[in-house]
C-alpha cells in the first residue's frame, strides 16, 4: 500500500528546477522585448519625420516657394512658345514636340501653384526673381530676364515666323529656354528637403535634358544650329 502511494503521488520538482524556468522565460523574453522596442523606435522615428515635413510648411521667404512662384513664371513663358509652334511650324515632330511641352509644363504650373494654396502662401512673392538662390540676382538679364528666357523680340520674332524658320527658331529658344530652367532646377535640389519638390525637380530635369537632346538633333536635321 505504501508503495502505490509513492507511485501516485506527483513528481516534486526540486529547488534548483524551479528556480531554474523563470530565468528560461526571462532569457527568452530579452530578444523578443528588444526587437519589439527597437520596431516601436523606429516606427516612431519615422512617424515624427512625416509629420514634421507636413506640420513645418515651407515660409515666404524659402527656396521652396521662390522655386515655386519663379519656375511657374518661367515655364509660363515655355507654354506660350510652345503653342505658337504647335499651331504653326512646319515639321510634325516640332508640332509634337511643342504640345508635349506646353501639356507638360502647364501641368507642373498647376502642381507648384498648388503648393503654394497647401503652404499658405501668394502665388507671387514680393521678393526680386531668383533672390531665393545665394547669388541668384546676378544671374538675371539686363532687363531682369530670369536665365534662358526669351526676349521681348524674340517673342516677336517668334510669332511673325514663316514656314521652317517657326521649327528653327522655336527649338533654338526653347533649348536655351531649358537650360536655364536647369540652373534654378539645381539650386531647389540643394536646398530642400521636402519630398514633393525634390521628386518634381528632379523629374523636370531629367525630362528637359532629353528634350534639349532631341531638339539638338531636330536642328541638326533642319540644317540649323542650336
């Protein structure tokens, strides 16, 4: 009988055992809290660098906005070139050329105009062109031209064209036109940090350096130079 009692009776874990399965959980608990605090961190850091961008909107006087209000300017000048040229040049691919131009540019106008209403801004400021950018005055024209656009004659010129010359002369002014734009496009990429300008920049400069390279070579084929 003594011995059936001994058998039933429930194995006594000894001392050493139990003190032994808190530290187990313990030992196995340590990474898994880690990974989860590390997780939490980050997911935060990333949290406040969000709404930081979207709570510190771009002031009056940033190189956002003057890049904003001076590009809409300047692509406001390509969009009136390329629907001269749309309607009257002589080559389909110039015709082309100048309403993916003015399609695209207008756009990019409304995108940058838009910023402007988000960030509570005017769509003209009362600074002088390009004083956003260190040195940015005296890369303006006698006359205040910001770089690469065209003159008041050469509007005209432009306009009182005949045949061929239209082709010429629109993708002569309009290579000069992007190049300058490239000047103001690199000084944005310097100085923000906001995600929405950076990303339309850099898209308007890659998309004006590979027209400036087709309009290269439409010359070439008109018997004309840039």
């Amino acid at each position: 009988m003594a011995s059936a009692d001994i058998d039933d009776a429930p194995a006594r874990t000894t001392p050493s055992e139990a003190s032994d399965r808190p530290g187990r959980r313990r030992r196995w608990w340590r990474p898994l809290g880690m990974a989860v605090m590390m997780l939490l961190l980050f997911a935060a850091g990333y949290s406040t660098r969000v709404l930081a961008q979207v709570w510190s909107t771009p002031g009056d006087a940033s190189a956002e906005a003057g890049f904003a209000r001076d590009m809409s300017a300047h692509h406001a000048q390509a969009v009136e070139m390329a629907l001269v040229a749309w309607q009257r040049a002589s080559q389909p691919e110039t015709r082309t050329m100048a309403y993916a131009t003015a399609t695209a540019q207008q756009a990019q106008i409304g995108m940058m105009q838009t910023w402007l209403s988000q960030w509570h801004l005017s769509p003209a400021g009362s600074a002088a062109p390009m004083a956003w950018i260190p040195g940015g005055p005296r890369m303006l024209d006698l006359d205040g031209r910001m770089p690469g656009m065209a003159s008041t004659a050469e509007l005209a010129q432009l306009e009182t064209a005949q045949g061929k010359q239209v082709d010429v002369l629109f993708c002569q002014l309009m290579i000069r036109h992007h190049l300058g734009g490239v000047h103001m496009i690199d000084a944005v990429l310097a100085q923000s940090h906001r995600s929405e300008v950076l990303d339309l920049a850099g898209n308007m400069k890659a998309s004006q350096q590979a027209d400036v390279t087709t309009m290269q070579r439409m010359l070439t084929d008109l018997g004309a130079t840039p």
